[in-house]
C-alpha cells in the first residue's frame, strides 16, 4: 500500500486577509496529480485540514477536494 502523508493542510486560512483560496484550490489539485503520478493508494492529513476561524469558506473548498479526487 502506497500513502501519501501531509499534514496541516489549513483549508479557509487568509493572509493579512487576502484569499488564499485560488492557491490552496492548486495544491489539492497538485496533491490529487500526485496521487495519480504515484500509485497512492491513500492519503493521509495528519493534523488541520481546515482553519476553523474562516467556516464560510469551507463549502467551496470541500468542492475543489472532492472533485480534484474524483477525476482519480
């Protein structure tokens, strides 16, 4: 079994309140691409998937994980 391990992903984080959500949409794509390239079997999130100070963010970036792993 192939794992991908990752962690404190940080998902709805602002900086000095600019959006990261463009950037943070790239790296799941990136991580799923990875999974592809590399035979993973699974990924691991060890830690903070979401930043839970910014909730109303949560629902398009739930979106952009499940599609960028559903293409697998």
């Amino acid at each position: 079994m192939r794992l991908l391990h990752t962690s404190d992903w940080h998902l709805g984080r602002r900086f000095h309140g600019a959006s990261l959500l463009e950037e943070q949409e790239a790296s799941i794509a990136r991580i799923a691409d990875l999974t592809r390239e590399q035979a993973v079997d699974a990924v691991l999130i060890a830690g903070d998937l979401y930043d839970s100070r910014f909730r109303k963010t949560f629902k398009p970036l739930v979106r952009a994980l499940g599609l960028a792993f559903k293409q697998r």
